[in-house]
C-alpha cells in the first residue's frame, strides 16, 4: 500500500500509473535535446515526437530552457508540451527547414489526428534573422500606379518607415497543420514568424485557444492566422499582433508553390472567431 494526501493507495495502482507515466511521457532532454540555445536539436526533438506516436501517443514535453531546432513533425494522437520556460527556436540556417527535399516552415504536420501543441511556453521563428534590418522594401511603380498616392505611395523618406522590411530567403509558413483533424493549439505564445505565422489547409476540427501572438510589425506577410479549405475552426481569447493580416479565411484558394497544400477542395464554414484581440 502505498499513501497519496492521506489516502492508502494498493499497489497495483500506484504501479499502473507509474508504468502509464513512463510510457506515454517523453521528455525530450532525455532524448538529447539541450536547451542551451546553440546546439542544434533537430534529430532529438523529432525522435522524442516518433516515439511518442510509436507507443500509440501521449505527451512531448520541452521543458525551460531555449532549444534550437530546425523543422520538426508532430503526429497522430501528440501532445508537443511547452512548460512555462520553453522556448522552440528556429534555427538560423535555411537548410535546417527542408524535408524530403522541399523547404518548409519551422512544425510541419500531415495527415495527422489528434495533434496538439499547449503549454505556456513559446515558439520563436527567429524571423528578424531573415530580414534585411537596415532595409524597407520599396513599391514598384506598376504597384503603386493604382494607388491615391501614386509615385508617392509607401514613400519612405529615410530610415525603415513603418516597413515593411525587404526579405532574405526564409522559411515558409511557420506552423503548418495540413489534412488534419482534431488539431489544438492552446495558451502558447508564439513570436518572431519569418513569414505565415499558423495556416491550417484541409483540415476538420481546429480549436485555437488564449494564443499570443507576437510579431516584428515590420515583417511582411506574417499574417497571425491563416484558415484555407478548413471547417468546424473555433478561434477564441488570443492576442495577435502581426504586419500583415491576422486572421484571414479562405475556401478553395490554395498557392500550390507553398508547402501544406493537397490539392483538395472543398470550402471553409463553421468558423467561430471569438473575444480577440487584432
């Protein structure tokens, strides 16, 4: 027997739950990943997320400390878990973001179910990296011929102006969740996306809860969230502060040189946005 707040547990118990602790668990420390904010993690994160799904599911956690990484799937039936102090951070070389040869954004996941990332902990895109600083971009002529402005339109005198800021190469879409259903993002705070912060493309099922996010408003085309080809999306109690839009729907409206997409289609509906701040 064993005693938990004042109660005699049998035995039995204690060593299921033990067992259930153990197996369905995974700290990615003990996978190899150090938070020391320079090593490299990729290679031990994933093989945390794979032995989780491996066992039938359960939780990742990343405990305090910086981590950086590179792109990572998440699977079926995961929980990637962010402790408070955690911080997921992109990786400065854009090699580091390819998979299966195509050039990706920093958590890329398909085809999967049951998929989560909570916690409150953060994900950094590292996203100034991929930016000329000392730049802002400039409106080509045939752009702004439309425009009240004219040649004048976003004329920046001196200094960066309000932006936007003139890209490197970068990443693409920071968080991608593509064909998938039951996929929860809950009270993280995600920060610093190079380019689309979180899009969604085919998915059923999509719960975005007491999110932060926070972006450099210099960055072009960070949008917050982006919704294309999903249904049944509740978006609730977030704070989303980006340069370009922060939460865009669209149906059948797929950029197929952007990675995430399936040629599916079908249209976005039942789509609840709730109590946010934009």
């Amino acid at each position: 027997m064993t005693k938990l707040a004042g109660q005699l547990l049998p035995l039995s118990i204690v060593l299921i739950a033990s067992a259930f602790a153990q197996t369905h668990a995974f700290n990615v420390v003990d996978f190899g990943a150090v938070g020391d904010g320079t090593t490299l993690n990729t290679a031990a994160i994933q093989k945390a997320i794979d032995s989780c799904a491996a066992t039938g599911g359960g939780t990742v956690f990343v405990p305090p400390g910086t981590f950086l990484t590179g792109a990572l799937q998440l699977r079926t039936h995961t929980d990637f878990h962010l402790e408070t102090g955690a911080v997921i951070k992109g990786s400065e070389n854009l090699k580091d973001y390819y998979l299966d040869g195509k050039l990706v954004g920093l958590l890329f996941t398909q085809n999967a179910k049951d998929v989560a990332i909570t916690g409150s902990g953060t994900i950094d895109g590292n996203g100034d990296h991929f930016m000329d600083l000392t730049r802002a971009k400039k409106i080509d002529s045939a752009g702004s011929a439309w425009t009240r402005q004219q040649g004048h339109f976003r004329e920046v005198r001196e200094g960066l102006g309000d932006g936007p800021l003139v890209p490197k190469e970068r990443p693409f879409q920071m968080i991608i969740f593509s064909n998938c259903r039951s996929v929860t993002l809950r009270d993280i705070t995600v920060r610093d996306s190079p380019f689309r912060t979180i899009h969604a493309a085919d998915c059923d099922g999509v719960i975005v809860s007491g999110l932060r996010i926070w972006n450099n408003m210099l960055v072009p085309n960070n949008d917050g969230i982006d919704l294309t080809s999903s249904s049944n999306v509740e978006i609730s109690d977030c704070d989303i502060r980006t340069g370009d839009d922060c939460i865009v729907l669209t149906g059948y409206d797929h950029h197929f040189d952007l990675p995430g997409f399936n040629h599916i289609k079908h249209p976005s509906e039942n789509i609840t946005v709730s109590n946010c701040t934009l």
